[in-house]
C-alpha cells in the first residue's frame, strides 16, 4: 500500500540544516497496524507528515498506492488525503465550535456528498464508538478519552483505508488510552490499515509491527505473530 | 455548506463576545454614517424630480464679471429683464418665467403676518405641474388673483376651500385667491433649507409687482437678488448645451454694454441643481466633502474590522489545519471566511439600517428635510454595500489564514510568528492617518469659524435689537416719533436708524472720482446709510475729525443737498488719497454717476475699519452718510434690566407709534446667527465626523491591543520572571503600537496642512496658528492611542508571571 524508498526530510533555515529523515526505508501493506517509535527529535512526527501526505519529502520517492506521490503540490495531495487518509491527533484537534456531530461531520463535508448519506454515517459511526448520546454537546463538555473516541469517528468515517495515528493516547490516563487502542485494535480487524506513532511500548504491543527510528533513521524492526 | 458555514460564524461571534461586539458594532456606526451620508446626498441632488417636467426645466443664472469682485464666479439668478428677450428672441423655448421674492405683510380679515411673497409669471403654472385643489393653472392669468399653499389656506382660513377670498398686501394692495395649491414637498427648491427659505406660499403675478413697488420689471438690468429666479421649459428634445449656445449669442447681442461689466455670461442649469446652488455659488463643496467623509468613515471601520478579525483568524489556524487535513481546499476555506465576514457585514448592517430608522425623523424634525430610507429603491444599494464591506473587510484576514500549509497550521505557527504584523501595523497606520487627518483638519476649521465668529463681537450683538422693515410708507414717516419713544424707555440706550445692519451680506459699491469729472480717478467705496447715533449705537470711536450731527445743515441729504458731509474709515484714506486720519478732514471726494443730485462728498470724521458684512468678506473701505429717507432698519441698544421687559416695552412703543403693521423684531445675534448656519452646520457635521472616525480608530486599537496582549502572555511571563518591571512591560506594549501611530502622522498632518489652506482660502481674515493647531491634533490622536493601550498593557503587566506562563 505505501512504500517509502530512500527518504530524507531536510529543514533549512538561514544557517542551520536539520535533517529529519535520513534516508528512511519502509512500507506498509494494505491491513497492517505499524507503530512508531522512537525518542522525542528522532523524526517520528515528520515521517507521519510525510506519509499522511501532509509535507514533501526533500528527497526520495514515495509510493502511494504505487503512485510516486513525493512531487506532487499541495492541491494534488489534498485530494488523495481526503480519499484514503483519517488523521487522529494527540491533542485530538476537535474544532471547539462545533458540535461532535458536526465535527464529524467535517471529515465528509469536502466529499460532495448528500446531507443525507452524511447524516446516516454520522450516526452509524457515533453507535459505533458509543458517542451517540453526546452527538450535541461541545467538545469542551467531554472528557478526553470521549473527545479521543470523537476524533477516531471523524478519521473512519470516510471509509479512508489508512489511519494514520500521532500518539493519540498521549493526553489521555490509562485506563482511556487503552479504550482507544482498543478501538483501533478493531478497527483494523475490519480492514483499515493503521499507521500509529507512540512512546508508549504498551499501546507499540497491539500493533503488529514496531518501526524504531532514531535520528531520522530505522533503526530495528520487530514483526510480532498476529 | 453556505449554512454549516454561517452556523460556525454565529458560534464565532457567541464564543468571542468582546471582539464580536467591537467588530459588529464597529461596522454597524461605520455604516450607520456612511448610509447616512450617502442619503442626505442622493436627498440634496434629487430635488424637483417629481416634477414632471423636472428634465425639461432649466434655470438661467449669471457669470459674475471679475470687475464685479463680489466672491463668486457665478449666481444662480439674472435679471428680470432676461426672461422677455429669452421670450421674444429663442422661439423654440416652450415657456419661461420669473420668480421674484420679496416680503410683504399679509393680512385677512383677522390675521396679519410677513410672508415671503413670490410674484410670478402666469407660464409658471405651465412650467411646473402644481397640484390644484381649487383653481388651475390659468390662475395667474388675473393681475389682481393670487395663489395659495394648502398650508397658508389652512393658517389664514382654517380651510382650502377659501377660492374668491380677499387677501391684503401690506394693508394697500387687495388680491382674491384664484387657486390653491397642495403644498409642494419639502424636496424642492421652492422649499429647500439650502436656498433661499422662502417657500410656496403665496404666488401673485409679476403685472401686480410693477404696480405695487413701482418698479419696472420687464427692463430691469440692476438686480440680481438671489430670491430672484428665471426659469425655461426647454423644447422636448432640446438639451441644456442648445439653450446655453443661444443664450451666449444673446448675451453678445442683447445685453447692454454696462452691464456686460456685471455679468459676463449666462448660466444654464438644470432645476435639479437649483437647491445646491447656493453652496455651488459659494464654492464649497459642502455635499461632496459629507460623501468624502462618511465613505471615509466606512472605510475606517472595514480597516477596523479587517485588522481585528486578521488578528482574531489568527487564533483559529488549528481549524484551518484541521479542515486543510480533511481535505478542504483554500477556495473552500476562503468562501468559509467570507461567509463569516458577510453574515458579520450582514448583522451590521441591519443594526445600522434600525439606526438610520431612529436617527432619520430627528434629523428630518430638526433640519426641516424629507429624507426616507425607502426601502424598495434603496434594496440593491444596501445589498451591494453589505457584500462590498463583507468581502473586501474579509478577504485579507480570510486569505491570510487558509494561506498556511496543514501542518503549520496545525501547529499553530501563524500564531507565535510574525506573520501579518507588519499588514496589521500598516492597517492601524492607515487608519490613524484618516483618523488624525479628519480631527486635524476639522480643528483647523472649527477654529477659522470660531474666529469668524469672535470677529463678530467687534459690535455688541446681544445688546442690540434691530427692527426690521421701516422703509414701508406708513412706517417711514414715522420715524422720528418712535425714536423719541424708545429712547425715553428706562434701559434704552441709544436708538439708530440704518440702511443695513451688520452681518447682512452686501455687495453695493458706488462709484466715487478723486478729482471731479476726472474718469480715469474713479474709486468705488461701500456706502454705508445712517443716523447720527449709529456709532454711538455699535460702539464706533470717532479717531479723528467729528460724527454727524442733525444740526448741521450738510449732514443730512434731503432733496436740495449738492454737498453732502461724510465719514469714511481708516481703509478709505489711502482710496481718497489721504495720508493720515487727521489729513482726511476736509478733503473732498465726487459723485460719477451724471445723474446724482449730490456731486461732492466733504469728509468730516474718520472711524476706523470694521468688518460690517462679516463671515469671509474682506474688509472693505466704506463711507458713511445720513440720508433720512432710505433707513430700513432700527438697532435698539439696551443697558441693563431686564432684557426681555425692555424688549415687552419696545413692542408696546411700536404698537402705540404704528398699529398698522406688526413689529419685525430680533435680537442682532440672530441676523448674525442667519449667516453663520452654513458655518454652523459645518462644524457639527465636521466635528461629528472626526469624533466618530477617532472613536473608532480607538475602539479597533483596543481591541487590537488586548488581543496582541493575549497573544504575548507567554512572552510577558517569561520576561517578569527574569525580572522585568511592569512599567517596563507595559512600555513595551505601548511601543508596539506606538510606531505605526507615528507614522501615520507623517501622513495626516501634511495632508491636513494642505486641505484646511484650501478651505482657509475662502476667508479673508485667517487664523493664525494652522501649524499649532495640527500638532495639538496630532498629540491628542497620539495621547489617546497610548491611553487606550495603555489601559490593557499595565493590567497585563501587573498580572502574576505563574498565570501568565500558565496561560499557554
């Protein structure tokens, strides 16, 4: 499904050159649940960019679906993104003015679809991650690992086969982290493929593969029997 | 989508409470003067319209000849006797007629007061389309018939039906209503509070003012009385350029010679322009400057507007990143923005639209003006305001905050950089500079009419009472009598009888020569006509020689006079070629008009120079002479008592000496206030204008402040950690600001500088201190900006640094 060959990632300012990714092999096949780890400044965040093609790479190239999407501009990435990709943040993103209904919503309102088929996925989704009872309230009114689920249902609700996940227990307590991962560990059952960074080596464990990184490269890689 | 995105804008507004009320509000007093403005315009350039022939009709007025030095390059009235050569020599013209006002005492059986009369050619009623509620449009047709506003009827009658009814003219001339008319609208010439405020009253033909004033009306080539009024029905097909082409080659051919240094043209205008042209006459552009200013004012307030709603978008760039993530595109994310811009315009708009409601009916009670926002006409005018404000206020904010790639956005980098600061600093320096601009330049015009105004009590103005309109028979004769009463009241001072009083406005200059029959010594000089007791009276020192006196023989002009005594002032010496005030006694100055009866004038006395006629007239050289039958007006000067018992007395005195005609009595303050209305309109309209454009400059500071505040909680913290004073924190805060304040200055006070010298032009005496006044102006623009911020930056300041390093 993705395929990561040679990548580097190079951020310039007027006098200092960092580089994030050094020549970062990798891929990833349709219904796998990779992890991520590494230390903070190892290039974690800035691979996920990448392969969530929200950023370029400086070199290298990147198979999408074995489309070579590392030249592609913004407008051209957007497209595939809103496609084939659910994001889920750590600090969960939810727009503060909207309702969890509608910020669901939000990951179908650039699809051109029905208000109507919108609205049944809505509820589908929210039965699903046993949010429906909240569909009205603000984000400010739910606890973290309920405004988790919320944002889990605003990445699947598109149908998109690839999540990609950027420590999305690191804000919550333990006993919701591992709601969350659950929820993940499900949803992969079903098909979608998930692509997760954490610190955390208990949520690395439900994942089938774990990528180390450090200093922008991978370093090991451990495949666990599923 | 278009709801999703106005739902979001709603919760916007109920999120941010303080920053929505400051943008809506902004806006909406943006609007609220900018609509305004725009309304009193369309109201001041549309009168007559509802005339049916209002794009035939033309008025015929006259290019001043420069020799005439009376101030304006043109006047919207000419001679009567234009008209019949219009008549007789352009046969295509459909109609013409003369409009000629003058006042007159109106009496029924039980009523009697001055009215404006208009004495009018019969075509009148062909030329505009009257509603008649009695009579038609033949009414004129009759020398002895008379036409009458539903209003007059009503006053004098109590009813419309008055048709055949007996109405006197200064207790002599008897007419008979022949028609009655509905009262025309106040959107007219006929009625404007800019021209002439005569109105429609009372229409009697012109054949009846020949008899009544014997005066020749059809062959008149001396006055040029602005209440004077020629219209034309211009041809069906014909334009204003054909009859002004016709109307050239009668004035090369008709005209005669003398008065071709009078008038050296004709001017053709469309009646629609008649209720403006007394500003146009004047050459202030007095409409165009209300259009500037309040599209100025809506300009500040988009800027305003623009300016916090970049700074406020700033906050929202995690949602920005957050949609971009989902797949939205930056045309997507724009027409979000947009669309909260528009929904905010919209809301503003509809605020400012319940204000003109309230404001409108005042304003027309008060200006006596017909203005409506009717809704129906106005609709696409509102509309595309609104769009026009809601996009061009959002686009920048909206451009600069979906610009951002995801990630930055997400991370907020737009927030914690720089990135717009120099568009915003330059925003508030825009806004300062139209601010400061408009404060500088109306100070600098509020203090010239100030000093127009000051310059005025060189006379005592509130302690005199002038009594108008002595000149008719029954009253003239009765002159000397009503002196001798007044003056034996308790606080009557002295009493004068005058041609003219101050502050009336007066071109008249007589020609004079130095040396007797000598053309090329010719001189003019105002004239001033007297009783002895005038400089007592206004306070005027005799500086050298003596005042006029009754006793002696050559004071006074009667029939007999050939030699006639004078006094000139201090600006006349150097005319009549004196050296000094004491060298002018005796010397002698000669009448140039063959037909005068006194050929030499003997100067007894000098005064020194005042400016009678006030407002921008220079000061001229007058000279001033006792001629007991042309005094038109008394001044009264009361000392002490009570003013209005005194005033009590005045009236009984004249009811007792002519019980005739009914007292036209004011106070000299309000001939003087007469004359300064335009001024007056200008400085509360100006000074309106520049509080509301400061106001909101300051309100969009503010609010610009306490959100740059916000933004730099974590900077304040880290800085009072390491050890930094609140003082010097909120200096800080202050400078940031500070900078593009000061530059705007740069900007404002040079263009101040240069559109009040346009404006001071008009005056002859100027103030002074333009320079001082502008860097007053400038400091308070500046004060007020540091206040404003101030108030924010020392709150910040003094809070705890944990709170403020929390706060992220």
């Amino acid at each position: 499904m993705l395929k990561l060959h040679n990548l580097y990632k190079v951020y310039r300012t007027d006098e200092v050159e960092t580089v994030a990714l050094n020549g970062v092999n990798m891929e990833v096949r349709q219904g796998d649940f990779v992890a991520i780890m590494g230390p903070s400044g190892c290039g974690k965040s800035t691979l996920l960019n990448i392969v969530g093609l929200l950023d370029n790479p400086s070199d290298g190239n990147y198979f999408f679906f074995d489309e070579n999407v590392a030249p592609y501009t913004e407008a051209q990435r957007s497209k595939i993104r809103k496609q084939n990709i659910g994001f889920i943040f750590q600090s969960f993103n939810l727009i503060d003015e909207l309702t969890v209904a509608e910020n669901i919503e939000l990951a179908l309102l650039y699809h051109n679809m029905p208000a109507a088929e919108r609205k049944r996925r809505i509820a589908s989704v929210m039965d699903r991650m046993g949010i429906a009872h909240r569909a009205n309230h603000m984000p400010g009114q739910l606890s973290g690992g309920q405004q988790q689920r919320v944002a889990v249902a605003r990445a699947v609700v598109g149908d998109q086969p690839l999540i990609l996940a950027d420590e999305p227990t690191g804000n919550l307590d333990s006993v919701h982290g591992q709601e969350v991962m659950e929820l993940l560990r499900s949803l992969n059952k079903e098909g979608t493929t998930i692509v997760m960074v954490t610190h955390s080596p208990a949520h690395a464990d439900y994942a089938h593969r774990t990528v180390n990184l450090f200093d922008g490269h991978v370093v090991t890689e451990n495949t666990r029997a599923a | 989508m278009f709801w999703n995105n106005v739902k979001i804008a709603l919760r916007n507004l109920r999120k941010h409470k303080i920053f929505a009320a400051i943008n809506v509000l902004g806006l909406a007093l943006g609007l609220t003067v900018y609509l305004f403005g725009g309304l009193l315009t369309k109201y001041e350039r549309s009168h007559d319209l509802f005339f049916a022939n209002a794009d035939r009709i033309v008025t015929i007025g006259s290019v001043a000849a420069p020799e005439l030095n009376v101030g304006f390059e043109w006047m919207g009235t000419t001679f009567t006797a234009v008209a019949p050569i219009i008549e007789i020599e352009i046969k295509d013209v459909e109609a013409v007629a003369r409009s000629i006002a003058s006042e007159f005492l109106v009496s029924t059986g039980a009523e009697s007061f001055y009215e404006g009369i208009r004495f009018a050619d019969p075509a009148l009623l062909d030329i505009f389309d009257f509603e008649f509620l009695q009579g038609d449009s033949n009414a004129l047709d009759d020398p002895s018939a008379l036409l009458l506003s539903e209003s007059a009827a009503i006053k004098y009658f109590g009813r419309t039906d008055v048709r055949g009814e007996v109405i006197t003219l200064d207790n002599e001339f008897d007419f008979h209503i022949g028609a009655v008319i509905r009262d025309v609208p106040l959107n007219s010439h006929f009625r404007s509070s800019l021209a002439e405020e005569f109105g429609i009253d009372f229409v009697v033909p012109v054949a009846a003012f020949k008899r009544m004033r014997d005066q020749e009306v059809d062959t008149n080539w001396s006055n040029l009385s602005l209440g004077n009024m020629t219209y034309v029905l211009l041809p069906e097909g014909f334009t204003a350029d054909w009859l002004r082409a016709q109307m050239a080659g009668l004035y090369e051919r008709l005209v005669p010679e003398d008065q071709k240094e009078v008038i050296s043209g004709f001017t053709v205008s469309p009646v629609v322009e008649a209720n403006t042209s007394l500003w146009d006459m004047i050459g202030l552009p007095v409409i165009d400057a209300v259009a500037l200013l309040s599209f100025l004012v809506l300009i500040i307030a988009c800027v305003n507007y623009t300016n916090l709603a970049t700074a406020q978008s700033l906050g929202r760039s995690r949602e920005v990143g957050m949609r971009k993530t989902m797949g939205a595109s930056q045309s997507q994310l724009l027409t979000q923005f947009l669309v909260e811009s528009l929904v905010i315009a919209t809301i503003a708009m509809v605020i400012a639209i319940a204000a003109l409601e309230m404001i409108i009916p005042v304003f027309n009670n008060a200006a006596s003006k017909a203005l409506s926002l009717d809704y129906l006409g106005t609709l696409p005018w509102l509309v595309i305001t609104t769009l026009v404000v809601g996009i061009f206020a959002g686009a920048y904010p909206a451009w600069l905050i979906t610009r951002a790639n995801p990630i930055d956005a997400l991370r907020d980098v737009a927030r914690k950089g720089k990135k717009g600061t120099l568009m915003r600093s330059i925003m508030i320096g825009a806004q300062f500079a139209i601010s400061a601009f408009m404060l500088a330049s109306v100070s600098i015009i509020y203090m010239q009419n100030e000093r127009v105004k000051d310059a005025s009590y060189e006379f005592p103005r509130s302690e005199i009472y002038v009594i108008d309109r002595l000149d008719i028979e029954g009253i003239s004769d009765k002159l000397d009598t009503l002196r001798q009463e007044l003056e034996a009241l308790p606080n009557v001072e002295h009493v004068a009888y005058s041609w003219q009083v101050p502050y009336e406005q007066n071109n008249a200059t007589t020609g004079l020569l130095k040396n007797p029959g000598d053309e090329a010594s010719e001189f003019t000089l105002m004239n001033l006509n007297m009783t002895p007791e005038f400089l007592d009276t206004y306070d005027i020192p005799v500086i050298a020689g003596r005042n006029l006196s009754r006793d002696i023989a050559n004071d006074r002009r009667d029939d007999e006079s050939t030699t006639l005594n004078v006094l000139i002032n201090e600006l006349a010496l150097d005319k009549i070629g004196a050296a000094s005030a004491q060298d002018a006694i005796n010397m002698r100055f000669y009448a140039s008009n063959p037909e005068s009866k006194v050929r030499e004038f003997i100067v007894v006395g000098v005064v020194p120079t005042q400016n009678i006629v006030g407002l921008f007239n220079q000061k001229k050289a007058w000279f001033y002479h006792y001629t007991p039958d042309g005094l038109r007006i008394a001044s009264v000067r009361i000392s002490g008592g009570n003013i209005m018992t005194t005033v009590d007395e005045i009236e009984k005195v004249w009811d007792r000496v002519v019980p005739e005609y009914p007292i036209q009595g004011r106070f000299l303050d309000e001939v003087f206030n007469d004359v300064y209305k335009i001024l007056r309109f200008m400085n509360l309209a100006l000074a309106g204008f520049a509080f509301i454009a400061l106001a909101l400059a300051l309100i969009g500071l503010f609010g610009l402040a306490a959100f740059m505040a916000a933004q730099r909680t974590k900077e304040i913290g880290v800085r009072k950690v390491l050890g930094a004073t609140s003082t010097q924190i909120a200096r800080l805060l202050v400078w940031q600001f500070s900078k593009p304040v000061m530059w705007a200055l740069f900007i404002a006070l040079p263009a101040a500088y240069f559109g009040s010298s346009i404006y001071l032009n008009f005056f002859a005496d100027r103030i002074s201190t333009q320079l001082p006044i502008l860097a007053v102006a400038g400091a308070i623009a500046v004060l007020l900006a540091w206040g404003t911020i101030a108030g924010h930056a020392i709150r910040i300041a003094r809070a705890d640094p944990v709170l403020a390093l929390r706060y992220e």
